[in-house]
C-alpha cells in the first residue's frame, strides 16, 4: 500500500510538472514575439532603454529555466515577475502603471517557483490589456498573523472564473499551493466587476527566514 501511495504522489507531481511546462509552452512564444517587436521599436529611440529590455527578457527567460518543483525565495520571484512587468511597460507605455510592495523583511520567505507569474500575466492579459484607459498592477506581500499574504490586484475587474488558459495557470499554481503547503493554502479571488480584480495566495509564514 505504501509502494502504491508513493507511486501515485510520484505520477501525480509528474503530472502537475507537465501540466506548469504546457503552460509555459502556450505563454513563451507570444510573450517573446511582442517582447522583440517592444525592443525593436525601442531601439530607434533610445538605446540605453533597448538595453536595459534586453536585461530584463535575459532575466525572465534565465529564471523560466527553473524546475517547477524548485522552491525559490520571494526576493527571486519577484525579480521574474518584475523583469515580465518592465517589458510589458515598455510595450504599452502610459496605458500601463505598475506598483511593487514588497517589504523586505518578507524577501527571503519561500514558495514554488512560478507562483506569481502567470497571476501577473493574467492581470494583464486578461485584464489590463483589454482597457482604453490607463491599467494598474499592484503586487503587495504582507503579513496576518502566521501567514505570507501575497496580493496581485489590477483595476480592470475583468475576471472570469476558469477562463482558458488563464483559469488553467491560476488553478495550477493553487494546485501546487494546495499540494506543497497543505489545503489551508492556495488562492481566493476577490472581483468587482470594471473595477478591480484582487488575487490573494495565502502561504506559511517562516519566522527564521
């Protein structure tokens, strides 16, 4: 009975991994055909910022490279998600505003790597994007009690629940949440309607980190 337990657990996390790489498969193309064409018409004008983008895609492919199992810091997934966030404000300029709070004393706190990307990339693309106004991203990390509280919040109060493959990355990364931590854990979601829509993930609080 062991064996068999230990077999299920072991086809179950291959299963997850693959299901995070489909995923990743599905975003890379698209993001790097619009992050080339952001820096290409960059370059023209300035090209101190075309270098910098150049940086920034460097560092978000470096860290796409991780494992899925690999537990990283928040320091680490932050500067993921904030090498995506600099070269999507590059490409929509003024109509994209992005705020990051993330005190340091939650930095070195730890959690799968690949968590917060595709909760961003959903702010935007299913979000964001799709205002004629300008959009806000707000990633906040906080803590209540003896628990990490991770807040992605945009202004477009576009979600739907299990939309495509955006309800495919946020029912990953709870899954994994759920898998890693325990069923206390995971995400909720908090939407109004053409307002704002505020993605919370509830992680373990690690008082040494």
């Amino acid at each position: 009975a062991q064996i068999l337990a230990g077999q299920y657990e072991r086809q179950k996390a291959l299963l997850t991994q693959s299901e995070i790489k489909l995923l990743h498969a599905q975003v890379n193309p698209h993001f790097l055909f619009n992050a080339l064409n952001t820096i290409k018409a960059v370059i023209r004008r300035d090209s101190e910022q075309a270098s910098q983008l150049v940086q920034y895609l460097s560092t978000f492919f470096r860290k796409n490279l991780k494992r899925p199992s690999e537990i990283v810091t928040l320091a680490d997934e932050i500067e993921h998600v904030n090498a995506y966030l600099q070269i999507e404000k590059a490409r929509f300029q003024s109509r994209l505003q992005v705020q990051l709070d993330v005190p340091s004393t939650l930095s070195r706190q730890k959690l799968p790597a690949f968590t917060l990307q595709p909760i961003v990339e959903n702010a935007i693309k299913h979000g964001t994007s799709q205002l004629l106004d300008t959009g806000n991203v707000a990633i906040r990390a906080r803590r209540e009690g003896q628990h990490l509280m991770l807040d992605i919040e945009d202004n477009a109060g576009l979600y739907q629940p299990s939309a495509g493959s955006s309800g495919l990355g946020m029912s990953l990364v709870d899954k994994r949440l759920r898998e890693h931590f325990g069923d206390d854990y995971g995400i909720s979601v908090a939407c109004e309607p053409d307002c704002f829509t505020r993605i919370t993930l509830r992680l373990p609080l690690e008082e040494d980190a």
